[in-house]
C-alpha cells in the first residue's frame, strides 16, 4: 500500500507509528510498543547546567523556519530509521500543518532541533538532533514551554532513552497510554499561541531543577 500523510495521522490516532530499519531499506512498518516513553508536560527536569545554558549559550531559538533542515539533521547519522518515503512523508505532513519543528541556531547555522506531529492536544516527538553542546537539549526545553502554553496533555517520545529518562522522561505500558491518547484527541491544542512570546527565564519556570 502506497502511504500518504493521511495514513500516517491515522496510525498517531490509533496509537502506533512508522519506521523503516534503515536509511536504504524502502519498507516502512507500524510500531507499537508495549511500553510506551512520555515526558509529562510541565515536569522536564533541568540540571543546573543546562539552565546555565539555556540562558547564556547565546542561542536563537525558532520554529518552524527550516523543518526539512532538522529533519536532515536527525537523519544524518550512521543508523538511522528515516528512509526517503519517511523523509517525503513528514515534509507532506509539515505542508498541512500536522508538523513542527522546534530549531536552535547559533547565527546563520542550524545546530539542533527537534520535530514531531500535532494531533488534538498531542505531540508525537519524533527525533531530534544536536551539533553543539547541549542544543537539543535546549530545543526540549523551549518546547517543553511553548507545549504547556498552547494547552497540549500529551508529548509522546515513543521509547524511553536514558537521555529522556535523566530529562524527566517516564515509561507507561500501552493501555495507559491508549488512555492518553484518547483524551488528548478529544481536544484542540495550539502550536503557535497567540502573542506566545518566551524568553529565557520564562521557559525555565515550567521545569524541575536537578543537580
């Protein structure tokens, strides 16, 4: 079957989502795992020194200004599931405004990110990427933010990573994530709220701090 990005939104909505094994393998598959990774919104935990950098890394943080950058910044890596007809798939997805990206730029260069679907008050994160100390780390902070204020419930990170795991990030089993879901879908978020305009500072109150 020949996947278009109406696919793809109705696989989110059913609770799984795509993969290919390889760059160069063509096949895309549904995943659905068992255990699911989340990070609950408004509970990202915040070292001290990523607080530092957040606010003096000298950063520019924007959305949306170059997806298909961060979408070849998370594919450029020796393994990665992003094959063509996935890269293809959420450029379309991007297009109908059903993806985002959140990008960290240190003047003219894109130096990390993270991008992801929309769906009802979810967000399905989906990579993210980092050529500098801390970036994409960063990018989650301000996300993290900018979720909390356009009213999103859920930010699904598929799998649980040790990384996600030291950022807050925990794992529930499937039907407490189908649970959810559901709930998500039911409303409506905002990616862009209007008159949104964080700072620093701003986005650091909606985080735990750590050591």
């Amino acid at each position: 079957m020949h996947l278009t990005a109406g696919h793809l939104l109705r696989g989110y909505a059913a609770g799984i989502f795509p993969m290919a094994e390889a760059r160069d393998d063509p096949t895309i598959h549904w995943v659905d795992p068992r255990r699911r990774g989340i990070l609950p919104i408004g509970g990202l935990h915040v070292s001290r020194s990523l607080r530092r950098a957040v606010r003096h890394s000298g950063f520019i943080l924007r959305v949306d200004t170059d997806f298909e950058g961060v979408l070849r910044g998370c594919a450029d890596r020796p393994e990665t599931w992003i094959n063509g007809a996935i890269f293809t798939l959420y450029m379309d997805l991007f297009r109908m405004g059903a993806a985002h990206s959140q990008e960290v730029w240190e003047g003219d260069t894109l130096v990390g990110g993270v991008y992801g679907v929309v769906l009802g008050r979810a967000f399905f994160g989906e990579s993210m990427f980092s050529r500098r100390t801390d970036a994409s780390k960063i990018a989650l902070v301000w996300l993290m933010h900018r979720l909390r204020a356009g009213g999103f419930t859920l930010f699904d990170t598929q799998f649980l990573t040790p990384h996600l795991a030291s950022l807050g990030g925990v794992e529930i089993d499937r039907s407490a994530y189908r649970r959810m879901l559901a709930e998500a879908l039911e409303g409506k978020a905002v990616f862009a709220p209007p008159g949104y305009r964080p700072d620093a500072e701003s986005v650091l109150q909606c985080s735990t701090q750590t050591s």
